[in-house]
C-alpha cells in the first residue's frame, strides 16, 4: 500500500464523508462487548491512521468515543488527538487489502471464529506503544460540502 492511496468513505446515508491517506499504522479486529454492541455484529474491523491523514466532512456525534452519524447512526470512527480509528466496513471500496495485525479481547472471541494465527493475540486491550511508522503529511481534498438549508 503507498503512501498516496487515498480511501474514501462514509455513513449508510452519505450526510458523514472522509479521506483517509497512506497506510494505517495498525489494523486489527476486537471481541469486547463495548465494540459487539456499537457493530450489532461478533467483532469490529478497524483501521488507525495518523490523524493528519483523515480528512471528514459532516456532522459526528459521539459516544463514549466513538463516533457516529446522528442521521443515521453509522459508527464511523473514533477521532483522538493523534489519531483516527477508522470502521473499516464504511470505506467504499471493501478493504481487502487491509489485513489485520492484532486481535483484542480474545477471551470473548466466538468458539466458531478461529484466531488469526499471523496475528498478535491480546486477552484485553493492546498496550499503546510508540508511532513506528513514518510521519504523513498528507494533502487531502475535502468533499464538497452540502450547502446550509
């Protein structure tokens, strides 16, 4: 993946749009109840990118750190200082050549989904570790912006 890929996405009713460019600096998958209840599903699929790299037009709401579109509801991502966790099912084009590196709360991982044996396993959340990655400085088109109604 270079540096100048650039991935778009969104919300289910398109009123919450972004950018994000470059690879992220980790992917993963999580088993925790929190992130079973804000997917509706087993586990998220999520990506981290420097947040200089995320560009986002629209309206998000949050809760408890996780962000969302209050027209919709779509959980999009988790907006943080230095970073954006992207969901990785809300990029346009699926991510397949986005593979996981990590598993967090593995404990609660479905007895019918198998580990993914290439990746680290956590029991609870991975500890926060340094950027190894190199600095992005990305220069990202907004997306046009609906007008004010």
């Amino acid at each position: 993946m270079s540096i100048d890929t650039v991935r778009s996405g969104g919300c289910l009713c398109g009123a919450v749009r972004f950018l994000v460019k470059g690879a992220p600096l980790r992917v993963g998958l999580c088993h925790c109840q929190d992130c079973r209840r804000t997917s509706g599903s087993a586990f998220t699929f999520f990506g981290v990118w420097p947040r200089p790299a995320y560009q986002g037009a629209g309206n998000l709401r949050a809760f408890e750190g996780r962000s969302f579109c209050p027209e919709c509801g779509a959980r999009v991502a988790s907006l943080r200082g230095d970073e954006a966790e992207i969901m990785l099912g809300t990029l346009d084009s699926a991510p397949s050549d986005i593979i996981p590196g990590y598993e967090l709360w593995i404990g609660r991982r479905e007895p019918w989904l198998m580990d993914l044996q290439w990746a680290e396993q956590f029991e609870h959340d991975r500890e926060p570790r340094a950027i190894d990655a190199p600095s992005i400085e990305p220069e990202i088109p907004v997306p046009p912006q609906q007008p004010d109604r």
